[in-house]
C-alpha cells in the first residue's frame, strides 16, 4: 500500500516538471513580457500541484491508515485555535507569495511608454487595419486563404484560416505600442506569441505593447465574438531585423508613390466589359461576399440582396456612392480607401450585371474619381512589397496607354516626389522660433489638437469618462503652464498620453498648449510660444 501511495504522489509531483513539454500547455513566446507570463503560469502550477499533493497525500493516507476497519477511533475534539490561525494564515501567505510576481507582470503589460514605434490597430468586420504613426504607411489585412479550402472542396493547408494577404510588419529589438479601436464591434487583437490580447472598441482607444526578440511569423486571431465572420479575422506578424524593416518602410512609401500615379492613370483607362466583371468577381468575392454572400442573396434581416435591388435598378452614381462612402448606421462601411477608382468600378459593373441583374451598365475609373473619390488608394491585393522585397520584384505590371508617360518617366516622377516629401518633412521639422499672435495660436492648435488630440480627449475636449480626462476647466489647465508644457512634451509614464516631443514642431507643441487653455470656456489668456517650449526644463 505504501508503494502504491509514494507512487502516487510521484505521478503527481512529475505533471508540472513535464508540462513545459506538453503539446497543450502555454507556448513559452518571443517576447519578454510573454517570457514572464509564462514563468508566472508555471509557478502558480506549481504551486497548485504542491498544494494539491499534500491536501490529496493526507487525505490518502488518513483513508488508508485510519479506517475503521484497523480499528481507528476518531478524535474528540471542538477546535483548536493553533488550527485555526494555521489554515487562515498559510493560504493568505500562499496569496501573497502568488501575487507579487503577477502584480510585477500585470504592471510590466501595462506599461507602453518610450515607445520606438506606434501602430493603430483597426478592427472592422472583418478585417485589420494597420497605420504606422510618423511613417504614412497604413493598410488592410485580409484572410487569403482560398475559397475551395474554406468550402472542403481543397485540402487545408497547416495556416488554414490563418493567412492574410497583407501581414503586419514589425521590427524586432524596438519597443512597439499599440493602439486598439473599432470602426464597428467589439474586437479583440491576440497574438499569443507576444502575449498581447487587447479588446479592440468602437469609441475607445486601448493600449498594449511588445518587443519582439525573434525573427520569424507569428499568428493570431480575433478573440471577440465579432458577426458571422468572426472565425475568418486572423492576424499575421512578421518580424523582421531592424534593417530589413528600415528598408520596407521605403519600399512602402514608394510603392504608395508609384501606386498614386498608376491610379491617375488608369482614369485614362477604359476596360471592356468582360475585364470589368472577371476583375469585379474577384473583388467581390475578396471584399463583398462575407455579407452579401457569393450568390448575392445577402441575409434576410441583416443584409441586403442585391438581386434586382432598388440599389441595383436606381442610379449609378448612388450605387458608387454606397461603395465609396459606405451608409451610416449600418454594416456597410466605405470603400474609398480600401480599394482603387478601378476596383471600385469593377465591382460596382459586376454587382449591375451578375446573379441576373443584366442592366448592361459598364462603370470606368473617370466615373468613380468623378463621384468623390480620389482615386488613390493603395491596391488591395498581394501586389504591394512585403518585408524584404524590393520594388523591383513586384511582378504586376501596370499597362498604360501610348499617350501616357512610360515607366521611366514616372519612376523619375516617383522618385521626384519622394525626394521632395522628405525634403518637405525636414523643412517642417526645422525649429522655427518666431512669436505668433493669440489668434494665429489657436488656429494652428486647434488644428493640432483636432489631428493628434481629439481622439483621445474628444473635439469638444470632455474626454472619455474612465478613460481620457477633460480638459475642460480640469486641473491642468488651471495649474502653471510649465506642468502643462511638460506632460504634452514628456508625455505621462503609465497613462495612454504619450510624449509629442518628437512628433510636433515647438511651434506646434506651443500652439496646441495655447488652444487648450483657451478653449471650450478655459479662456486663461496663456499665449505660449516656441522659445517657452524650447526653454522648457533648462
């Protein structure tokens, strides 16, 4: 019996040393932070199993050894105090023992300052979109797996359902913040690799961070239950050297430059009917048929068909005002800067023509740019440069007609304006000192204000209660202006305000202090200037 019982208590004490091995405990990750997750994990297992081992080895053996049958009389007694304070006090040492280390990795999770890189994380139904802050590099990531895959027809691939067409793109070595919200729903951004897992809300701004230690490609996927397509939402991360990311972050601003000059080119372009709806079918099985479904029947109750809709039979330009804009207070959201004037075309010459529709209506990009579009957006298939990959090794042509300029010609105009926006960007950088009047102030901060404050602090500047603090009549602006200039210039470690030293000019940092202890009834007559800004802290 005694050997049965020791063991027993071996099989028990072996689960926890074994776990780091098993398939189905926590993946150990490639960050820091995920590193101390999974550390804290193990201790508390640990800690459960020694718990459990002795709680399960007495009882055992007060089975075995005091039964009644070996004729075991059971003690007499009340209580006892020594007892008492031993079972009350242990378990509260046990608590304490447990929670220092996950207050230390509770408070390391939160914490996103000093920052190296910040992306916003978008969640709409049901896509990401990633913008890289300071960088002008922003874009959507679809699911790529293929239609005959998801409907069994296909074998599934190891990545099955969780691949994209465009991943985000990270250095590693750099600490990078992010910003979650929603266009629509809850959503939820989990990459268990970095052990980040942040609900992503319409109206709020919520904070999460990492900093990758390892090359490679890390997957996830939406967390929160999101619509019907909530399974179809994946998130892919590839990480890459420093250098390599420098280099991306060219090669996508370049390749937004020569995307913008093969969209003005193509309002030139007239395609045939038979282009329009082979390019309009594959967008709208890429973009539309998650709501619409691929048969254009929609969903009774929550979307739309388009078989013979009165969409369909009215006019094209409220057709490609729909596309472009999308409705308010419904889940069509815009498309004006997810697709080209092209694609928009193609889809909205597909959607007047398939499922029976046959109105014979053909719609060009000059049609879609003249309804309000710009027709600049970045393409939305695999055509752009991912991490590594030069411009030179995108393999699809851009065709344009012989009264166009030719390739060379716009790759000078491409690299000209490359050329000329960096030259822009440093001219704005440069420390300008000059005094401006109240008026000129306030109209260059709330022009600031409105581009880099009002998403967290609202126009009108009540914050979100809980979440974002007023700034109406609020402490700070009521407090000297140096504790103001600080906490804009600095930004507050802990909080989600984040230093704007490097990201505003003095003037415009002096400005933006201006406007808001100007603003909204503040009215307190400070006019700051960018000597006080360069002053400040000396």
């Amino acid at each position: 019996m005694k050997r049965l019982l020791y063991g027993l208590m071996v099989a028990l004490l072996a689960t926890p040393l074994t776990a780091a091995e098993m398939p189905l405990n926590m993946t150990q990750g490639v960050t820091e932070i995920s590193g101390q997750v999974y550390d804290l994990h193990m201790i508390i297992l640990y800690i459960c199993c020694a718990i459990g081992v002795v709680v399960f080895g007495i009882m055992i053996y007060s089975m075995i050894y005091h039964r009644k049958s070996k004729g075991a009389v059971a003690a007499d007694f009340h209580d006892s105090t020594k007892v008492e304070i031993a079972w009350t006090v242990l378990p509260f040492l046990i608590l304490i023992g447990m929670a220092i280390p996950a207050t230390k990795t509770l408070i390391a999770m939160e914490d996103p300052s000093d920052a190296e890189l910040t992306v916003k994380v978008t969640g709409s139904q049901w896509k990401w979109h990633y913008s890289y802050f300071n960088e002008d590099v922003e874009f959507f990531s679809l699911l790529s797996t293929p239609a005959d895959q998801i409907t069994g027809t296909a074998d599934k691939t190891d990545t099955y359902l969780l691949e994209v067409d465009k991943p985000l793109v990270l250095p590693i070595n750099r600490k990078v913040r992010f910003l979650m919200t929603s266009d629509d729903v809850i959503h939820s951004w989990w990459v268990p690799a970095f052990a980040v897992k942040k609900d992503a809300n319409p109206g709020f701004i919520n904070e999460a961070w990492t900093k990758i230690d390892k090359i490679g490609t890390y997957r996830g996927q939406c967390a929160e239950l999101c619509g019907k397509d909530h399974g179809f939402m994946p998130i892919v991360v590839e990480a890459v050297s420093e250098a390599d990311f420098d280099q991306w972050l060219i090669d996508q601003k370049q390749f937004a430059v020569d995307a913008k000059a093969a969209a003005q080119a193509s309002l030139s372009q007239t395609l045939s009917y038979d282009e329009l709806m082979a390019q309009g079918e594959q967008i709208y099985m890429g973009r539309c048929a998650a709501c619409h479904q691929p048969n254009g029947a929609g969903l009774p109750g929550v979307f739309p068909s388009l078989i013979g809709s009165p969409m369909i039979k009215g006019p094209v330009s409220g057709h490609i005002d729909i596309v472009v804009n999308g409705k308010p207070g419904t889940a069509m959201q815009a498309f004006a800067k997810q697709l080209t004037a092209t694609e928009i075309a193609a889809v909205v010459t597909y959607e007047r023509n398939a499922w029976g529709n046959d109105s014979g209506d053909t719609v060009q990009a000059a049609d879609v740019s003249g309804n309000g579009t710009n027709s600049s957006a970045t393409p939305t298939t695999a055509d752009a440069p991912s991490a590594g990959t030069s411009i030179a090794d995108t393999s699809t042509p851009v065709t344009l007609p012989a009264s166009l300029p030719t390739a060379e010609q716009l790759e000078d105009t491409a690299t000209q304006a490359v050329t000329e926006a960096a030259t822009q960007a440093a001219e704005v950088k440069a420390v300008v000192l000059d005094d401006l009047t109240m008026d000129e102030l306030m109209t260059m901060g709330e022009q600031v204000y409105m581009t880099s404050c009002a998403a967290c602090h609202q126009a009108a500047g009540t914050g979100l209660p809980g979440a974002f603090p007023s700034l109406v009549g609020s402490p700070l602006i009521v407090g000297p202006v140096t504790d103001h200039l600080n906490i804009v210039i600095n930004g507050k470690p802990g909080t989600a305000m984040q230093a704007f030293n490097s990201l505003l000019t003095p003037q415009q940092l002096a400005a933006v202090v201006t406007y808001e202890r100007n603003a909204w009834g503040n009215n307190s007559g400070d006019a700051v200037q960018a000597a006080d800004v360069v002053g400040h802290g000396k």
